[in-house]
C-alpha cells in the first residue's frame, strides 16, 4: 500500500553541486536531463539518484514511462526508488486530471484513473477512486473488481469493504454488502457510516430489528445526524411500533425543521396509530414545503383510504401518479376503487402497476383478491396469486388466499399445504387454524381437525366457526357430550355477534 501525506517544509543545511550536471530549471525534468544528470554525475550515483527524486517530486516529468525507457534509465545509473518516484509522479498526475474532470463526465474521470493506473498498477487509494466512478456510472461489477483489487493490496482498509459493501447493495446483493461493512465496522468501529449503511441493508432484507440496533449505533456516534432518526424511524414502522417511530421523526423534525420527507415519515407513524387527522396535519405541512412531493400525497391518499373517504384518497393518488407513476399508487387507488365498486378502473390500475413493476407482488395479490372477491374468476387469481407467491414466498396472505381457493374447489391437498405453510410463518392466526382444521375436517382426520380448532378457539374464545367445527369433529369421533357442548357455544357466539 501507498501512503499519500502532505510534504513537511524543514530547514536544511544546502549541497553545494555542481551546477552543470543538476540544471536549476524550473520546468518539468526531460528524459535528456534526467539521462545527462545520471551519467554525468560528480557525486556519485547514489547521491545523483536522491538528488533526482527530490526534483522530480518538485518540478514532475515532461514524458510518460515504460518498460523500455526505464530499461535505459537503469543503464544509465536510476535506481529502483528513482524510477518508482516517476511512475508515482506519473499516477498522481493523471489522479489529479480525474478530480480536475467535471463530476458528470465519468468517462474523462474513469479514463485518467485507468492512465492513473497504468503507471502504478498496484494503487489502492486510485482503485477505490475509479470504483466508485465505476458506481456512479452503474457499473457495479467494474466497481466491485476494482475494491476487490484495493482489498487484496490492502486487506486491513476498511474504506475499500465500505466501498464494495456499496456496490453490492446498488446490485441488491444485501448478504454480500452486509459482509462487507460487517468487517468495515471491524476495521474501523467508529466509522458511522459503515453502520448507516449495514442498516439500510439489514432493511432492504426486512431484518428490521438489526437494522434498529445499527441505526442506533449510528446515532450514537452522530446524535446530529437526522439520517439516523429518520431510517430508524421507518424500521419501527415497519415493525408497527408506531409511538418509537413517532419520537423518531419528532426528533428528526427538531434537527431539520423543513425538511418534508420527515414530516411524512410522522405522518405514517400517526396514520398507524389510528390517529388520522393528526396524520393528515403532517401531510399537509410536508406539502406546504414541497408541493410536489409524491410521497406526501400519496400517503395521504392512504390515510383518507383508511377514513373511507375514497375521493379524496383517489385524488391524492392521481395527483402523486402525476408527479411521480409507481406502482405503489396505482395498486392503491385500484384497491380505492374497488372499495368504490369501479372494477373496470382498478383492474386497469392493477395492469398499470405491474407494468411499471412486474416485480410487484402486491400488484398480483390484490389482482387475485379482485378476482376472488368481486369477479369469481378462480383461474385469473390462482394465476396471480401464483406469481405473488414466486415474488415474494414470504408473504403469508398469499398462501392463505390460495389456499381458501383451493378449499373451494375441493383441493385440498394443495389447500393444506398452502395452510401449513401460512402457519408456519403467522402461527398466531385464529382463522389460519380455523380454516385447516376445516380440511382436515373434510378429509375426515377428525383428531386433527379438533386440535386445530382448538388452537383456532385459543387465539379467539370468540371463534364461533372453530367451534362449529369442532362440534362436528366430536361427532364424527363419536363424541356426542363434547360435540352437543361445541354446538351450543357456537349458536351462542352467533347470536352475540348479530348486530
């Protein structure tokens, strides 16, 4: 690894050379100069050797190097430290032609960097520089070679992990970016960045609870810092603990007063807690500074969605589709519209939005919900819900709608496999177990269907189909008494519920 530091100015005691061999010009030293300097020297090579570096470093050189031309000078007497200051001379000059290229034109800087790089292969610091060019130009496999490269000349810098953990994270390669701030943070534990960066990670990952605990790392090291509330912010609504994200954007609010995004960020934590007009309140202000931002308008939209006051919420979203089209509002004011009973209109916007993003799970699932719940197209559904589930095969509500369909049309093979994986991700779900102990029912696996419903009954002593359920599970086990005592429960539970 190459060390850069800035040069000391001492006071020294002067040579007095002879001053027909070393020339007192000021200009860039010439090949001839350099070749006449060593070969005509009076006070030996290894003085003349020194004596050239120390010029070299004050005036640079007006030619460019190679393999044959410093064959010739080590003919003529430059030594290995010589001829290393001329390629490093070299590197610095074209490094500093990079910085000097305006920041938009990455092919001036990625050019210079590689000419950089030409005279000193093995220059971490010029490696990362061109990788992130290599990342601002979207490059990320260029990129990650060059940090990759930096971190085999230098294994212990923790900004070349920094950098590749960044280029990793631009491909969505979280695991791999992850592992790099992790031994970033290693190197370097008082680097914030390394921990604000793992945290965003850890988020895109839905690891919400590490992405807290980094964003509070980050926090401490920079408690002025409203990045640091704001991302932890958004992990806690993730997580739905709306009053920890309220005193997050709150605190971020205090530290950047105008800033719209983070009173939309409130504005979500309010929306979550129910507190609706509150929410709105924070919308309003976030607009009032950016009257263009898509993002509060949008949340907004939701917020009267949730009100079910469905024009307003269907403005908002047209206005955000205007300033800003993404899937995201066009998959919420189809649902708006579906609340609305305009099918055509949402099935339009659900075509929309997976054409803006055919990776949008939520686009397929609350198409298949439509054709489920408005249309009675069970094929359709089973098709969306199927490209919902390889999207996203986290995302229980999928297996649950497909797996009331496949009850439906009496599959219930596929309907218990849907379930039991629904359970295994939501295993707290009363109408999960409800709905499996029915299989089970079904299919005549009595002792199962009472132990699912009995679960079912567990989570929600108000469950009055579980009991209903179980009542006919007793039975078909020949248990009268229980069965008659479920029976009754349930006719209670019924009547409860009526309005």
């Amino acid at each position: 690894m190459r060390i850069r530091s800035h040069l000391l100015t001492i006071l020294t005691m002067a040579w007095v050379l002879p001053v027909s061999v070393f020339s007192q010009a000021s200009g860039p030293i010439t090949v001839e100069e350099l070749t006449r300097s060593l070969k005509e020297t009076k006070v030996g090579l290894p003085t003349a050797n020194k004596i050239l570096k120390k010029q070299i470093e004050d005036r640079g050189v007006s030619f460019e190097t190679s393999e044959q031309l410093e064959a010739e000078l080590t003919t003529a007497g430059a030594g290995p430290e010589l001829l290393e200051t001329i390629r490093l001379w070299l590197c610095d000059k074209f490094r500093k032609q990079a910085e000097a290229c305006n920041k938009d034109d990455v092919e001036c800087r990625i050019t210079n960097y590689t000419k950089a790089l030409e005279f000193h292969l093995n220059d971490d610091v010029v490696l990362v520089d061109r990788g992130n060019v290599y990342l601002d130009k979207k490059e990320y496999d260029s990129a990650i070679a060059d940090f990759s490269a930096a971190i085999e000349i230098d294994p212990e810098a923790a900004v070349s992990y920094f950098n590749r953990g960044n280029a990793y994270y631009r491909k969505a390669d979280y695991a791999s970016a992850i592992r790099d701030y992790t031994r970033a943070i290693e190197l370097d534990p008082k680097d914030a960045s390394s921990f604000h960066n793992r945290g965003l990670a850890y988020y895109a990952r839905d690891e919400y609870d590490r992405s807290i605990k980094d964003f509070s790392s980050y926090i401490e090291l920079k408690p002025k810092d409203v990045d640091g509330y704001e991302n932890r912010g958004d992990s806690y609504l993730e997580l739905k603990s709306f009053d920890a994200a309220l005193r997050d954007f709150s605190k971020a609010i205090s530290l950047e007063p105008k800033r719209s995004d983070l009173y939309v960020g409130r504005g979500r934590a309010y929306s979550g807690k129910g507190q609706y007009d509150k929410a709105i309140k924070d919308f309003d202000k976030a607009l009032s500074l950016d009257k263009d931002s898509a993002h509060a308008y949008h949340n907004r939209g939701f917020t009267y969605s949730l009100k079910k006051d469905l024009v307003r919420a269907i403005a908002d979203y047209s206005r955000s589709i205007e300033l800003r089209p993404a899937a995201g509002s066009y998959v919420d004011r189809a649902n708006a519209f579906v609340e609305l009973g305009e099918v055509d209109r949402a099935r339009a916007d659900f075509a929309k939005a997976i054409e803006l993003d055919p990776k949008d799970y939520l686009a397929y699932y609350y198409r298949a919900e439509l054709a489920v719940d408005k249309l009675n197209d069970l094929e359709s559904a089973l098709v969306d819900i199927r490209k919902a589930i390889e999207l996203n095969p986290n995302d229980a509500d999928s297996y649950f709608i497909r797996g009331s369909i496949y009850i439906d049309i009496e599959d219930y093979d596929a309907a218990l496999a849907d379930f039991d994986k629904y359970i295994s991700i939501e295993p707290k779900n009363t109408s999960a177990f409800t709905n499996r102990g029915l299989i089970h029912l079904r299919t005549e696996n009595y002792l199962k269907s009472v132990s699912d419903s009995t679960e079912a009954i567990r989570l929600d002593p108000t469950n009055a189909v579980a009991y209903g359920n179980r009542a006919i599970a007793y039975e078909g086990l020949g248990d009268t008494v229980r069965a008659a005592a479920d029976r009754k429960r349930a006719s209670e539970l019924e009547k409860q519920a009526k309005p």
